[in-house]
C-alpha cells in the first residue's frame, strides 16, 4: 500500500495542522483529539488555498480564505456559499506502531490514487 508520510506524530498535536505536498497536489492534514482528517488543499469554488485559512477543531469546520466557504473536515461537504461542491477529504487514523501520521491509498479516493501514483514517481 502506498503511503505518504507526513510528519511524527508529535509535531502534529490535536488542533493543529500541517499541508504536505505530493507532486501537484497538496493535502492539509488536522488532528482533532487525535483523529486525523485529510482535506485537499484546494477550495471546489475557485482552486482557493483553502487549508492556509481558519479552522474551528470543535465544529470541524475549515474556512476557505479567498472567499469564505465552510467546509466539513468529516465529509468535504461544502457549507456555505459561494462553494457548494464537496472537496475530497478522508479521516485517518493515527500509524501509533510507527508514532508517525500518514496518509495511506485507499480505493475509494481519487486523490489518494494520486498520491500513490506521486509516490511511485518519486526517488526512494
Ligand atoms: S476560492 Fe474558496 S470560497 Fe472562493
């Protein structure tokens, strides 16, 4: 299974959140009382910088800095306009063998598909 690997789990502790790269694409990953939820970087209204704006970890809810759209960290359902198309987002849990975060491919994700194809592209 590819993965990425995204930091120790001690540089990423709950309420925080840290935006790895994989080739062209970019993920923000947040830890939320240790769950870990994994957004595309990139707002459906505009390509947005949407995991470089505010995050509310009790509500699980990210806000887009562009132009404002709340977005479900659970489910990339878009919650408030001008947005209204879903982003790709997946929850992940902790790797706590390894004390590591890490994205793993999962079938069902396009994006992760493309993570693991960035991966397999890459040196080492
Ligand atoms: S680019 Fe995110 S709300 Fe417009």
């Amino acid at each position: 299974m590819a993965e990425l690997d995204v930091c120790p789990l001690d540089e990423l502790g709950p309420g925080s959140v840290k935006i790895v790269r994989a080739g062209e694409l970019a993920i923000g990953v947040y830890n939320v009382d240790g769950d870990l939820y994994a957004i595309e970087d990139r707002c459906s209204h505009d390509d947005g910088p949407l995991c470089e704006g505010d995050w509310d970890p009790e509500e699980r809810v990210v806000t887009c800095p562009r132009h404002g759209s709340n977005f479900d960290l659970r489910t990339g359902e878009a919650l408030t306009l001008p947005a209204y198309v879903p982003v790709e987002t997946r929850v992940h849990e902790r790797a706590a063998e390894r004390n590591r975060a890490v994205l793993s491919r999962q079938a069902d994700s396009s994006y992760l598909r493309a993570i693991g194809g960035a991966l397999g592209d890459a040196p080492g």
